[in-house]
C-alpha cells in the first residue's frame, strides 16, 4: 500500500497497540486532534483515552512519567511536539532513562520510544527545526534513530518498541509527507544499527541519513554519477562496518547531515574512518552540514540547511582530488 511516513508511522503505532495492550501513547493534543502533524490520528477512537493520553504541556513531566510507566511494566511512546522542546526533559531522559539498566546492573530496564519530529526545511518558527542527533547520540544509554523514508520509518519503529532499552526516535518533519512509498500492511521490523546501502558505486561514498537522503540521491541520479550512498538509519549506535566497508571501497568519502557542522554526527563517522581506515582514503574526507549557528528565521533557511548545489560542489571538491 502506498504510504508517506505519517501514515506508515500511524500504521506501525496501530499494529503495536493491538499487537500488545501495554503499549501506551502520551503527549500533548496526541488523542483528540491526532498530534501536531496528525500522526496519532484515529488512535484514540481505536484504543481509548487509557492509552491515547492527552496530557499537560510539561515535556519534562511527559518524559518523567513514561520512564515511571516503562519501569512499572508498560511500554509508553511519549510524543514530543517539537524536537526543540525535548531539551526541556533532558535531565529525564539523560539521568533517568539511559542509566537505569546500568544503575540496576540490567535488573531494570526503561522499554520506551520518544518520537519527535526532528529537522528543518518547513519554515516553521525557533525550537521548531532542531537536529538533535547528537546530543542523545552522545549518551551510551540511549538508542537514536533518524528514517528517511515511509518504510524504514515504519519499521524501526516497530523494532524499537519490540526492545527494552529507551530509544530516541526522530521523524523529518520535511520528510512526513514529501512522498509516499510502497509500505506492507503487515507487521515488520528494520534493523537498528545497521545501514541501508541505498545505491551502489565506485568513484566515491556518500554517508548520510534522515532529510539529506532525498538531497544526496537527487544530486546523484541528476548528474549521474558513479556514487555509493549510505543511509546510516541508525546514529547511535553507528553501522560502523558499512562505514569501513565503504570507505575502504572507493577511498572517497563524503558525509552529509543537516545538524550543524560543529560536534555533529559527521565529525565522529570522519575520526572512525581516519582511526581505522586511513590508509584506505585517496583524498582528505569532506563533510556538508548547516552553519554552526541558531537555526535562522523562515526566510533565510534554505541558505543554512545544506541543499543540492552545495552537495554537488563538495562532490566536485571530492573528485578532483
């Protein structure tokens, strides 16, 4: 069936919920009104206001009371408007949720997903286009996630809630419904942790995920070019295999993420290769990211967020090297 990755994500949520009744959803206008971006439309009809639960506008309390339900048995999916806003529970999610397997030495474990829609490109107002990969990337407790597209998205998400650990689950609010795809109906799961390569290729490698997968492949196809594209799906933990494989492969690496440039994901693929596939490389590894400042206003975002053109010149840059 075709979907985009609103409706696969409804879909997955649906088929969690009737697979296993401890699985809860909370946030905020996620039961009447279906979410923000209406990705829990038609849950609350379907499962009740017992487990579609509209609560306060209290990210940290949203957090704190589904690490509460996860350690009391229940599998709780938190939705968080806005990426921005989950800095509001990060002591929950930092202190809390990523640490009580180790603090209880696995004797508890916190089975959660927060979902949020993560990234920019819609033109929406400040805490609204964050790409916070990093930050929860950084913290060993917790498991990152970032789909690019309706398939993958449904079923990462079906996998996270079959784990017991806390996941972050970040949704390209640009990518929700930019295209539809072919998606089963049927319960299935993607792997986290391991990478999708998207196309195959020999000039170069290009390492990627979420809202530049799109980006990179446009670029690729429209100058038709020898180029090996990887969708890491997962930043922590990193696919470090398809990373080495790929470099190793074509020697060439260029690595893309929307999140600013400084400290992001890009910057740790680039020491993993340079630590231990350096003798592999027959140019210097180029990285694309957005300014290392605030997200700007509407206006001036498509000269912050890395688009087409400044993919294609660090291809340039990467090949005639």
């Amino acid at each position: 069936m075709q979907m985009n990755m609103v409706a696969s994500i409804n879909n997955a949520l649906k088929l969690c919920m009737q697979e296993n009744k401890d699985v809860v959803l909370l946030g905020e206008d996620i039961g009447r009104d279906g979410g923000v971006f209406r990705v829990t439309d038609g849950l609350l009809d379907a499962f009740g206001s017992d487990r579609v639960i509209d609560t306060p506008l209290a990210e940290s309390g949203i957090i704190g009371t589904s690490i509460g339900m996860a350690l009391g048995g229940l599998r709780p999916v938190p939705e968080i408007q806005f990426a921005g806003f989950m800095l509001l529970g990060f002591a929950q999610l930092v202190n809390h949720a990523a640490r009580f397997r180790g603090r209880t030495r696995s004797g508890m474990s916190v089975p959660m997903v927060v979902r949020t829609p993560a990234s920019g490109g819609v033109r929406t107002l400040e805490h609204h286009s964050d790409s916070p990969e990093a930050f929860y990337s950084h913290i060993g407790g917790l498991v990152v996630v970032e789909p690019s597209n309706p398939y993958d998205a449904k079923g990462m998400l079906i996998k996270a809630l079959h784990m017991n650990d806390p996941v972050v689950f970040l949704e390209p609010t640009k990518l929700y419904r930019l295209f539809k795809q072919d998606v089963p109906e049927t319960m299935y799961e993607v792997p986290i942790g391991k990478a999708n390569v998207v196309r195959e290729g020999n000039d170069l490698s290009i390492i990627t995920y979420g809202t530049m997968v799109p980006v990179v492949n446009n670029v690729v196809q429209k100058r038709n070019i020898d180029a090996e594209v990887i969708d890491l799906r997962t930043i922590n933990p990193l696919d470090e295999k398809a990373i080495l494989d790929t470099a190793k492969k074509t020697g060439k690496v260029l690595i893309v993420h929307e999140a600013e440039l400084s400290f992001g994901a890009g910057a740790e693929i680039a020491a993993r290769i340079a630590e231990k596939a350096m003798y592999d490389l027959k140019a210097p590894i180029i990285r694309v990211g957005s300014h290392s400042l605030p997200y700007p206003f509407p206006g001036y975002e498509n000269y912050y967020v890395p688009n087409e053109l400044k993919v294609s010149k660090a291809i340039d840059k990467l090949l005639s090297s």
